[in-house]
C-alpha cells in the first residue's frame, strides 16, 4: 500500500508538471483557438520540435513524429500514417493540397515528396540541377507552382526560388543572418533576417510598432504577417503584423512557447505551443517506486563518485530564442543533495552558467576535476575545470580562466557526454567524426591530478561495424561498452576493446528514442538502458552483461524515462522523466 500511495503522489505531480496549459489570456488580439492535435516528440537530446503545418485547402494538416508523418482531417479523427523516414523529419510543408515535402537528410537525398494517393515516397527534383541536398527551410506559394528555401554558404546566404518540376530555379544573396522563407500573399519571397521581416528577403526591413523582434517561421494571409516574438519569460508569443501600416499586436499567451504558423488559402491558421518537461528521479536498481527528485527543469543526471550529490543539466531550454542565438542556449549545469527529503525546486549550487549549452557534467574518480559539453566560444567540444571551483567562485577569479578545452572538433560536430575512466587516467567520449560526420567514440588522456593532458584523443574503431554511437560508457579500465544506432528505429548495445576491435552485441532493441543514454554497474556485471515498455512508455531496463538472461524492467510507472544513471553504492539508479509534446491550435485570421 506504501509503495501504491507513494506512486500515486509521483504520478500525480509529473502529470501536474507535464501538462501544456495556457497562461492566463493577456494577448493584445485574442483568438477564438480550436485544439487540432497533439504530436507527441520520440525523445529528449538530439531532437526538434514536431514539424506542423495544414494543407491549403484547410481540409488536413500534418505533423511528425520523430520519423514518422502523420497526417489527420482538421475535423478530427484517426491519423493516418506515411511510409517512414530513415531519420527525424524536422521539417514539412505542403506543395499542393496532395503532396507533403518532407526534410530527411540521407546520402541520396535531403527532400523527398509523399503524395497522399501514392505510399511510395520520392526524392525530390531527382535528375534535375537543383541541389536537393544544400536545401534549408523549404516553404512553397499558396498555387503550388513554387518553392522557396535558402541554401547556407561559406560566403553568405542565398534564397532560392524553384519551380515545382525542378525544370527553372532563380537565387539571390541575402545580406544577414537570415532564417524561414515563405511567399506573401503577392509572391514576393520574405525571409526573417536578423530578427527582422524582410520582404523581399533581400530587401529592406520592416518596421513595426511597437518595435518586435521577429522569429519564424513566418506566414503571411492578405496584408497581415504571423510571426513570434519573445516575451519577457524569455519564451515567445504568437503575433501578426499589419504590412501596410506596420502595426504589430500579440494573438497568444501560453505558458510555453507559441510559433511556427502555417496557413491555409481560407485563412485557417495553425500554430504550435511547445511543452517540454524534464525532472529527475530515481529508483532502486533492483526495481521498485520512483522517487523524484527535483520539481524543475532538469535532465542529464550524473553521481558523485564519493559524495551524497548528482549533477545535471538544468534550464527553460527555450527552443525558439536558443535556435536563433545559437551558442547562448539556456542550460545550465547544477548540482542536488540526494539525501535531500523534499523535492528540490533549485540547484543546491550552481557549477556552470555562460551564454552556451552547458550540460552533461562528469567528476573524476579523484573528485578534483569535472568534464562537461559545452558550446562556449563556438565550439561543440569537452571542457576542464577544477572541481572546487562553481559558477560563482569562477566569476571571481582575476583575470585568469581556469576551465581549459581538450577536444577540437570544432561548431557543428556534436560531442557527446564525457565519462572518466575508473583509474582516472582517461576521458571517454562520442562525437562527429570529421571524415564522413559518423557519430563514434574517442578516447583521451588525462590526469585526474593535475588536469593535464597525457595523450591525444584517438578513435576506439570498432571493426565492421557502420551504425551511429550514441553514448559509452566504461567497462574497468580497458574495455567499454556503448548504446549504438544500427538501423531506423533499431538499437543496440555492444562492448569493445579500449584498443579498438571487434565489437561484441550483447543486447539488440527497438526503439524510436535516439539518445537515451547509458549506464553500468559500479561491478561491471550490469547495464541500463531505456526502451519501450509494455505500457507504451519509455521505461528502464538493467540486463546482465554476460549471458543470455532477459532485460529486467526496473521502473513501471506511466511516464518516459531517458538518460540513466548508476549509484556509485549500486543500489540505485537515477534518470530523466520527460514530456516532449507539441500541442496545434487554429483560429481564423480573417
């Protein structure tokens, strides 16, 4: 009864936590919504917002959901469900009120065409000289004759705009930072440059009054432009704009973030409002109650080797305003007491906090020294710093910076999630491999003492094997074990050699969940992992290295789970509950 009253109260407050609610209305122009559907996001790190958007007739709209597109009557009903794509579909659009135009970067192409009469879906200007795959942010006019995307250069921006057959194409350059075309309802091409309306994308900004600045994507009905713009929570709204007198007025108020609209040639406006909800929890390894943790947003957790402490990546992790400032993205690292009774509503201190995406720290068995990802300085790499040293105390160091990068793989490789080795003497790690891009693993020297670098990061190459690593973690000190995407939608997990060699599987799995993490027991004998559960939601599992004994569910309450941890002790294992939702409403703009 104990173990049934305490799941009640932890089911009942992650409910209360996840929940997309509207804030109390303060819009300038509110809107009479219709709740459209509900896309509900496959995982946490590595993923998007669902991609949205309703048909030009007003009578379907479709959504992804991670690689899946669905597509539903805007009157409601059961979705159906287009042929998948090989990764996240993060990007859709409509050509014509048949054809959907979806983003999924392959090697033999980046656009692909899916007619709702046909289930074999098709590359995109294929034997055409369009270059499907430099493509960005593909958006088409409401007669379905044209598209327009942006193509990303070393020397500048340059809009395109194409023919639906591929058989004519035009482009101009864009002098700014600029994001999300779509045709007003002239045909011109807009763009948002510099978080400003341009119309045409390489013409003169719009002002507005009052003055906003403007995030897209961006849609446009007669004379008024649908855009967001932040709020001062630091998340954004969804407003319009009067193009000819330049009047801006805000149609939202929601407690999350507003954006993204889409608009069908009878005025019928689609938006989303994101709910992205992580906290901490724990259970006993050997299975039983969750017990949370915190009650904000936090994720990522990590053990003290000796201390009663987890660290964790924490933040509003606001997804429009952080896409459009990239590096300054609103994660923070932070540390919790577990011996705490009460749920913490804040860190107990903070360990870093810069204008960039901090998160995934790791202490060193020694507890001298940290290693953590970070994006400062317009990198994508791990950090250094001594351990004694939070946010706070660096802050006041003269002059001097004691945090020291010590891998180079530069903006737009990802690096992944560090972990010591148990002696001390090495960092492990995955990251983009700057030959062909692949996720692998590497390896680094370093002393757990000093700080210092001992040996130059080098590939732990595992031989026939041509999948995606997606976390590693240590076995003793010569071997590792690690999480690895082998095919859409399949995962598996296998051990290798420090050294390099031939990859042993000891567990294969299906899942959608790209990026859940890893962990091992403090003895080696055990890992945990996340899949799906018999409840459909994502929950642990711990299995025996050796042998060929099953997977051992650990938690059982209704809630997704990701990202585990294991107790140095071995009694207990902590992870992340999360909701990543995105929830559509329409309203009519005229």
């Amino acid at each position: 009864m104990r173990q049934l009253i305490l799941l009640t109260i932890v089911v009942g407050a992650l409910v209360a936590i996840l929940w997309a609610r509207p804030a109390p209305s303060t819009a300038d122009d509110p809107k009479e919504l219709s709740y459209v559907t509900t896309a509900h996001q496959l995982g946490v790190v590595g993923y998007r917002d669902p991609a949205g958007a309703i048909s030009p007739d007003s009578r379907h709209f479709a959504y992804s959901e991670g690689r899946f597109v669905r597509v539903v009557s805007i009157d409601g009903g059961a979705p159906i469900t287009l042929p998948p794509a090989e990764g996240q579909v993060r990007n859709l659009a409509w050509a014509t009120n048949d054809m959907i135009v979806v983003e999924d970067a392959t090697p033999d192409g980046r656009w692909w065409a899916h007619r709702l009469t046909d289930p074999i879906r098709r590359g995109l200007w294929v034997g055409t000289s369009i270059p499907n795959r430099d493509l960005r942010q593909l958006a088409w006019n409401a007669e379905g004759t044209h598209a327009a995307a942006l193509v990303f250069g070393k020397e500048g921006t340059d809009v395109w705009r194409i023919a639906i057959d591929g058989s004519a194409a035009d482009h101009q350059r864009v002098t700014g930072r600029a994001s999300f075309p779509a045709f007003t309802s002239t045909g011109e091409i807009a763009c948002v440059v510099d978080a400003r309306l341009a119309i045409p994308c390489h013409g003169a900004k719009k002002t507005l009054t009052p003055d906003a600045d403007v995030y897209g994507p961006i849609a446009f009905y007669g004379d008024t432009a649908f855009f967001a713009s932040p709020n001062t929570r630091g998340m954004v709204e969804l407003w319009q704009a009067d193009l000819g007198t330049g009047r801006s007025t805000r149609v939202s108020s929601f407690a999350r973030d507003a954006y993204a609209p889409s608009i069908a040639a009878d005025g019928t406006v689609v938006f989303k409002v994101q709910s992205y909800r992580t906290v901490l929890a724990e259970a006993p390894a050997a299975g039983g109650p969750t017990r949370q943790l915190t009650n904000f947003q936090s994720e990522t957790p990590s053990y003290h080797p000796t201390r009663p402490l987890i660290a964790f990546t924490y933040g509003t992790w606001r997804r429009i305003v952080d896409d459009a400032k990239y590096p300054d993205i609103a994660q923070e690292i932070g540390v919790i007491d577990t011996t705490q009774r009460t749920r913490a509503s804040r860190p107990l201190e903070v360990i870093a906090q810069s204008d960039s995406e901090d998160q995934a720290m790791a202490w060193s068995p020694n507890g001298k020294w940290i290693a953590f990802h970070t994006h400062r300085e317009m990198s994508d790499d791990v950090w250094l710093r001594p351990a004694d040293l939070s946010a706070v105390a660096l802050a006041k160091v003269d002059g001097k910076q004691p945090d020291k990068r010590i891998t180079f793989l530069g903006r737009g490789a990802e690096v992944g999630w560090p972990r010591w080795s148990p002696d001390g003497t090495m960092v492990l790690l995955e990251g983009a491999r700057k030959s062909d891009g692949r996720s692998v693993l590497y390896a680094i020297g370093i002393d757990q003492d000093t700080g210092a670098t001992t040996s130059e990061m080098r590939e732990i190459r595992a031989d026939g094997f041509d999948g995606e690593m997606g976390h590693a973690e240590w076995l003793g000190n010569s071997a590792v074990i690690a999480v690895a995407k082998d095919a859409p939608g399949g995962h598996m997990i296998l051990t290798l050699p420090l050294a390099g060699g031939t990859p042993k599987i000891v567990h294969r799995y299906a899942t959608e969940h790209d990026f859940s993490g890893l962990a091992v027991s403090p003895d080696g004998r055990a890992f945990a992992y996340a899949a799906p559960g018999a409840d459909g939601h994502y929950q642990i599992f711990r299995k025996a290295i050796a042998g060929e004994s099953a997977p051992v569910q650990v938690t059982s309450d209704p809630s997704n789970k990701t990202q585990p941890a294991w107790s140095p002790d071995g009694r207990r294992i902590a992870f992340t509950v999360w909701s990543y939702d995105a929830t559509f409403w329409s309203f009519t703009a005229r």
